[in-house]
C-alpha cells in the first residue's frame, strides 16, 4: 500500500510540469515544424513576452472553474504555492472552452466587468403565493424573510383567483350601466310579433329578431326603461341573464348558480318562479322551477346575505325559465305586472280585451291618430283608450311602476329623465275624432269611468246605443270592434243570426270606411258575406282568433267568403 502511494505522488509530481491539454482541433505538427521551435511553456498566469499586451476590450477566452475566492497565479500568489505543488491534492484541471462553445458574453460578462458577480436567483419551485425571497421550510438557521401567504386582494385578476361558479356577465356593473348592452326578450300575443319588432327599432333597439310569441333585441339599460314605458304590443321586457344546453334538472340548477344573483336585487326582495317550455324533454316544469329557486337561495346564502322569500301572487322579482329541447334559458322579469296592465283599469266587462292586444289591433288597422275611428260595440273603452294615447302620444306606461326600480343599480335620475322626456312629447289634451257606443248602460258606465281614470274623459265621445242606430261620424274612417263571441251553443246560435244584419249595416251606412272586426268565431267571414280582404291570425290568449279587414263601398258584393 505504501508504494502504490508513492507512486501516486510521484506520478502528480510529474503532471504538474506537463502543459495543460485543451479541447479544440487537432494540433498541426508540420505547421509548428514550419513556424520553429516550440517555445517554453509558461507557468499558469504569466504572460508571453512575445504577445502583444492586451487591450482592456479584449474578454478572455476561458473562466477559471476552480474557487471564486482562490487568487489566479501570477497575481497574488506564485505557481510554487499552488496545492499541487505542496504535495496537496490536485484541483480540476484547467480547461478552456472552445471557441463555438462560449455563451453569449453579453448574457454571461466575465467576472468583474460589471462588478461583484451576483448569486444565481434559486429556481426552485416555491409554494403558489410564497414570495420569491421567502425562506425554504426548514431553514431554522435563515435570516431571510419568512413565507408570506399572498392575501386575496393582492391577486392581479381577481375573476382569475375568483372561488365559485363563472362570473356572471350580464350581471349590472356599477358606472358602466350605459355602455352595456345586454339581450333582452319581449313577448307579446301571437300574431303582434312584426309590430312590436317596429316599435323597438323606433326605440332604437339592436339585433331585433321576430320569433313565435315575442321579440329578441339588445340594448343598454336605458333602452330597456324606455322598452317598458313605451311599448304598447308587448308584454313583458325580460332580460336574459343566462343560456345554455342541458340534460337534467341539474344542469338547470348549475346554470342558474352561474347568476350573480344578489348583484340584480337584494335579499328583502321576494321572488317567483316559473318555467315554460317548447318541445323539452323534461316532464315536470314545477320541479325545474324549484332547482333554480333553490340556486337563487344558495347563491345569496354563500355571499352571507340569508335567503330571499318566495311570493307566488305578488313578488318582487319575477324570474323565468324556457326550455326547448337542448337549450336551457334564464331571464329576469324587468316589468313586475305585465305591461299590459297600465293602471287605469279598475272595472272590466264580461269579456275584456287585453289592452296590448288591442293596441296591436290598431296598429295593424293602420290607425296612427289622423282617421276618425269607431267602435260601435266598445264594451269597457279598451280599443278607445288605447287610440287616444297613440293619438296623443301618450306613453302607455306612464301611471304605473316596474320591477327594474327594485334593481341594485337601478338609476333614478337617469328614469326620471326618461319619464321627463315622455311628459314632454305627448300633446295637450284635446277632443278628439275618437267615437265609442254600446247598447249596455252599465258598460257604458265602466267606460266613462276607465277613460275618467286616463285622464281622457274630454277626448272621446261616448253614447249608449243600439248598434244598429249608429251612423257614421265622417265620411270615411276606421270602424275597429270585437263584436261578442261565444262559446256555448245558445250562444253560437245568437251570433250566427247577428253576423248578417252587420254586414247589412255596413254596406247601407259605411261606404267608404274600412272595418276591421276582431272576433273568436271564425265563421264571421262566411255569416257576414262581404269580401274580406285581408285575415290578421291572433291570439287572445289562447284563443285562436282572426282580424278581417273588410273595406266596405257603395256596391260591395255580398258572397261567400271562404275561410
């Protein structure tokens, strides 16, 4: 063992003297035969006296891979102090690199070009929040700083960072009301959609789009308040809060938890809902109705606010649901009461017309305030109020109150100005070329005190008469009625007797004028024997009902029109 290592010291002795090998082409031996004489190696860190001295922008071409804090040699310490040279144990050797191996210098300056050289930054993952500087675990000795929990509002993108269901886009954002449209739902009776599609464009409305039974458009809140005081065809104004496919009642109930719900309305405010559908495939609506009931109440319990209560005859927030066969939607009722409703009705008659259907009628007559109008038949001054608020363009809306003033950021200034501008438009009252009858006192006495109630008591004219003793108030006009229908037999006989003496009455009084009479019976056309020229398809509810337009003229033929 002894000689082996003596052998080992004799053999580092030897290397030491030996020049250090470097990576890099092969040496050409005839060239340095050419040149002369090899000269002398040089101990490491002394300089050639036949090199030309080195400018201060040279960089050298190899670092030193040994210790940072050990001196080179021939600077502070000579080559005979070296380990190697003390019969200590021999360090790496040292080796340059290759010229295509370097790093690109300005990346990695050589050590003090830019002064003391910096410690690498630890690349070693940290906990998510855990501050780069902040000590690893364990490290009870470290003075550094200590783990620090990044807090929630120190996050960059709180929606990113953001527990819970998807953030709800359509939810009301605070100062941006104006700039946000949003998509909405108008329904109204079927067979009004192409009306009520031209009074929201004449609001300004976006992405106006008829469907079966209503209306789709978009717009920013104000659209909407005016959407609500100033249609007349509609019957709601929803506001779609959420859409998408579905399975189950439980996709329901997760699409209903992605509403920001407390961000529409508060936790005081009750609520109702209620689902339709087209083709589902779910069989029980009510169930549906309960699971996004239920995602209402967990949305408000997990912002800690309680939970709302339910009101099923009179709520605050009505809430609706539609389902077709794959998609799933949810929309707020922005309206509260349906619009049709426009608070001046205390008093029906037997059969009352829907004041939204009626304005419809009107608008499909042709009627825009200018023709002189009758209705014969008026029952309780439906048809008469509404032609003397579009007479005087009278916001329909004007005497009664929305659920979108319940709304968390409900504007009252900016409803205040809308409301402003209605009063401002609508003309003085005035009499008007408006005519009502009917051979019912009592109706007569209800419609006295419904047009009383919207203040157009001086506006139009009523009387109590036979039907068949009225007489034209001009020489040409629009004669717009909904003559009784019935439903039982007795009934039915009564009117198949009546539908001819109309007709009769028409041609021998109204020459000139244009009737458009609105009826449930659909034998009308052929019992009245005048040529219809246009039938208008309407519901009145769920009534299948038609609109005959019958111009009436001095020589209208009497035949069998077919229906």
């Amino acid at each position: 063992m002894a000689t082996f290592r003596a052998r080992q010291r004799a053999s580092q002795r030897r290397d030491v003297n030996q020049p250090r090998r470097q990576f890099g082409p092969e040496r050409d031996d005839s060239a340095d035969e050419r040149a002369g004489p090899a000269a002398p190696a040089s101990p490491r860190g002394a300089q050639d006296p036949r090199a030309p001295a080195p400018k201060a922008s040279d960089k050298p071409l190899a670092r030193q891979t040994g210790p940072r804090n050990t001196p080179p040699a021939g600077k502070d310490r000579s080559p005979a102090d070296t380990p190697a040279a003390k019969g200590g144990p021999m360090k790496a050797p040292f080796i340059s690199r290759r010229e295509d191996d370097r790093r690109d210098d300005r990346a990695a300056p050589h050590p003090g070009a830019h002064g003391k050289r910096q410690p690498s930054r630890d690349r070693t993952d940290k906990p998510f929040g855990q501050k780069r500087d902040a000590a690893p675990s364990g490290n009870a000795g470290a003075t550094k700083t200590p783990f620090i929990t990044r807090r929630n509002d120190d996050n960059r993108d709180s929606r990113g960072s953001r527990s819970g269901p998807p953030r709800d886009d359509s939810a009301p954002r605070r100062g941006k009301r104006a700039a946000i449209s949003l998509s909405y739902f108008a329904p109204c009776p079927r067979g009004l959609e192409t009306v009520l599609a031209d009074e929201l464009r004449a609001l300004g409305a976006e992405g106006i789009e008829p469907a079966d039974g209503g209306v789709a458009f978009s717009g920013d809140r104000a659209l909407m308040m005016r959407a609500n005081l100033w249609c007349r065809s509609a019957s709601r104004i929803l506001v779609k809060l959420a859409s998408g496919p579905y399975q189950s009642e439980r996709a329901v109930n997760a699409l209903a938890m992605q509403v920001d719900w407390p961000a529409w309305f508060s936790v005081e405010r009750t609520i109702k809902v209620k689902t339709d559908a087209a083709g589902a495939r779910i069989k029980s609506l009510d169930y549906v109705s309960l699971t996004v009931k239920d995602a209402i109440c967990d949305r408000f319990r997990q912002a800690m606010l309680g939970r709302p209560s339910v009101d099923t005859r009179t709520p605050d927030m009505r809430v609706q649901v539609f389902l077709t066969r794959d998609t799933a939607s949810i929309y707020l009722d922005t309206s509260g009461e349906a619009l049709f409703k426009r608070g001046w009705r205390d008093e029906t008659g037997d059969a009352p017309l829907r004041e939204n259907l009626a304005a419809g009628i009107l608008r499909l007559a042709g009627y825009d305030g200018s023709q002189p109008l009758l209705d014969p038949m008026c029952g309780s001054g439906t048809f008469l109020v509404e032609a003397a608020d579009i007479a005087l363009n009278r916001a329909p809306g004007r005497q009664r109150r929305f659920a979108f003033e319940k709304f968390q950021d409900f504007d009252d200034a900016a409803w205040q100005a809308i409301r402003d501008d209605a009063a401002r438009s609508a003309k003085s009252i005035a009499p008007l070329n408006i005519h009502g009858s009917d051979n019912s006192p009592a109706m007569i006495a209800i419609a006295t005190r419904t047009l009383e109630r919207a203040g157009l008591a001086d506006a139009v004219s009523l009387r109590c008469a036979d039907l068949f003793d009225v007489t034209p108030p001009a020489p040409e006009g629009l004669l717009v009625t909904n003559p009784p229908y019935g439903v039982r037999l007795d009934e039915q006989e009564t009117l198949a007797a009546l539908y001819p003496k109309l007709g009769d009455w028409l041609k021998r009084n109204f020459a000139g004028w244009t009737a458009h009479v609105f009826t449930g019976d659909l034998r009308l056309a052929k019992l009245i024997r005048l040529t219809t020229k246009r039938r208008v398809p309407l519901f009145n509810g769920s009534l299948d009902c038609r609109l005959f337009e019958i111009p009436v003229t001095a020589g209208s033929a009497r035949k069998e029109s077919r229906d």
